[in-house]
C-alpha cells in the first residue's frame, strides 16, 4: 500500500491540525482568535481560503488568501532568490616547477582575476621525470604564490603532494 503524497507548501483549510487560530482577513486587519471551522467559513464566504502562515505561532497565525496565489508568489520568490545567488566555483592553474617569468606573470594575472570574481582558485605544480627530487624548488615557487596574493586571497589547503602533483587551493578573503 502506497502512503498519500506529501503536500508542500502551506496548510490550508481543512488540512490545518488546531482547533482555534488567529485570523488576518484579507485586507490585513487582525480579526483575532477563533476556531477553525468558523474561520474557514468565513474565508469562503469571501471566497478565498485560510492559509496557514505562520504555524510555530501559538495559536497558529492563518490569512484569508488565494492559496494558488500564494502558491505561485512563493515559487517566484524562489526562483528569484536563486537568481542572484553567486556561486563559488573552483577553477584551476596549471604550474611547473622552472616556470619562466613572464609565462608566471601572466598565470598570475588569472589566479587574481579568479578571485576578483570570488572564484576559488587550485594551484596545480606538475613535476615530470627528474624534476621530483627537486620539490624545494615547488614549494618556493608555491610560497612565491602564496605571498603574491597575500593581500586579495587567503590559503584554504597548503601546498601538498600527491604522486608527482604538488596542490594549493587559494579562497577569496
């Protein structure tokens, strides 16, 4: 036996659980403390529902709505919201241990645009063949990094080693 579907949303009418509310009629003014049947009466007799709004409230706190209305209000408010969220991505420079320095300038200049646009930024160091037994040389060019940016980025993961792959993640202050 399948159980019913949750509803999401607010509870209105019939599906709200206590016995008295307090009322907010249609046009905002507070009608006061009553009890369910009778406010829902009232709420048709209007021609709207009673919308559960504020159900932690003691009593709970019900309006005189359109619940579709609401609805779809809500769902806007919503999507609106994720609108203007700004997500944090983490984007990626790749690096080598005898990196020349205009080549570093210029990876420099993108690891400060990606934090300008409040990016977080993974500095990777690729070691090949007999450059391992110089990870001295790694770890200075990574400190170099770390100071250059000092003032714009903090380290979120100092640098470490994994195979032949030495990683730092750098996060916006």
């Amino acid at each position: 036996m399948m159980a019913p579907p949750v509803k999401s949303g607010p509870r209105f009418d019939h599906m709200i659980q206590s016995d008295k509310v307090r009322v907010i009629d249609e046009s905002g003014e507070n009608i006061g403390v009553m009890y369910t049947r009778e406010a829902i009466e009232q709420a048709a007799d209007v021609g709207l529902n009673l919308v559960e709004v504020s159900p932690n409230a003691d009593p709970p706190v019900c309006k005189f709505l359109d619940v579709g209305k609401y609805r779809y209000e809500a769902q806007k408010k919503a999507n609106a919201a994720r609108k203007t969220q700004k997500t944090q991505d983490i984007k990626e420079v790749k690096m080598r241990p005898n990196i020349d320095t205009h080549d570093y300038d210029v990876k420099m200049r993108n690891v400060y645009r990606f934090i300008e646009d409040g990016d977080k930024v993974k500095v990777t160091l690729r070691f090949r063949g007999r450059e391992m037994s110089h990870q001295q040389l790694g770890m200075d060019l990574l400190r170099r990094v770390q100071d250059d940016v000092a003032e714009v980025a903090k380290v979120e993961a100092y640098p470490r080693l994994e195979g032949r792959q030495m990683l730092m993640v750098l996060a916006p202050k």
